[in-house]
C-alpha cells in the first residue's frame, strides 16, 4: 500500500500529469475542429447536389 501511496506522490509532483492533461485537453479541441469542419462541408456537398438534382429534373 506504500508503494501505490509513493507512485501517487511522485505522479502528482511531476510534470507528466498536468502535460497528460494539456495533451488531452488539445486533442479533445483538434476533434471539436475536426468535426465541425466535417460537417460544414457535408451540408455544403449535400445542397450543392441537392441544387444539382433540381436542375436536371430530378
């Protein structure tokens, strides 16, 4: 138990937790970005074909 007690500390001092935390919180905003790009263009693609189809009469 005072081994998992030490581990924790020294977690805890480090910097690799906080650094873990930055990464995460960048990644979870690169997807935010990611996504709502993806969609944005989706809506665009599916008017644009939409636009299209009406015009040949479909």
């Amino acid at each position: 138990m005072k081994k998992l007690a030490k581990k924790v500390q020294r977690f805890l001092v480090s910097e690799d937790g906080p650094t873990a935390v930055e990464y995460a919180v960048m990644l979870a905003l690169i997807v935010i970005v990611c996504l709502t790009a993806i969609r944005s263009v989706g809506t665009s693609a599916s008017d644009a074909f939409t636009n299209i189809a009406s015009q040949l009469g479909g």
